[in-house]
C-alpha cells in the first residue's frame, strides 16, 4: 500500500492504482485542470466514502511501500484521463485487473499517519 498525500491527509491507496492516479493527476495539474478524485471504503474499514478536489496549490505526495515500479496500462490511463473529465470525476474503484505476468501478489498494509483515508482496490 503506497500514501497519497493530499493537503494534511494521508490516504493509504494500492501502489499499482497509486502509479497510474500518479500519471493522471500531474497530467491534469499540468494543463491547470482540477477535477474530482472519489473512492469507496470497504466494508471492513467502516464503509463511507471519499472525494477530493484535486487542484493546484495543495500539498501532493506520492508514496509507494514496493520497490518495483508498477507497469503502466495505457488502456487503464485513458480512461481514468476521461473519467477525471466527467461531471462524476474519477472513481478509483473501476480498477482493471492485473495483467498476466505482472506481481499480483498482495502486499502487507500499513497504517497511514494520520490514520485518515483509505482506498484499496
């Protein structure tokens, strides 16, 4: 579980997903395009859900737990690219499952700072 920093707040987000949110929202801060970002809470962690205005000017880290760099689904990243264009925004929880050959072992959680936020898929 990689960390996304936004603002004051940690959010605990998959590194494969982290990777890819990465490359969509510098591509949008970029072209000064903000947009929303929204995930659902599992279940297990209270359910609920997040969303966040993304926009410049905001405090933005990204945190990855593994070492290896996730491979990058270009299918994936344009439509995330689209669904951050919508009236609804980004919902990280329509994620593509793993390509064959790619690491999909799961890897151990870690409690954010915070202890606010978190999106797993």
């Amino acid at each position: 579980m990689g960390t996304l920093k936004y603002g004051t707040a940690d959010y605990e987000i998959d590194d494969r997903v982290l990777a890819h949110l990465r490359v969509v929202i510098v591509q949008k801060l970029r072209r000064r395009e903000s947009f929303l970002l929204s995930w659902d809470h599992h279940a297990v962690n209270g359910g609920g859900r997040t969303s966040l205005w993304v926009t410049d000017g905001v405090l933005l880290a990204f945190t990855f737990f593994g070492s290896r760099q996730a491979n990058l689904d270009r299918d994936w990243l344009d439509r995330m690219m689209s669904a951050s264009h919508s009236v609804m925004g980004l919902n990280l929880e329509e994620v593509p499952e793993v390509p064959p050959g790619e690491d999909a072992a799961p890897r151990s959680s870690r409690r954010s700072g915070s202890g606010r936020g978190r999106a797993a898929s």
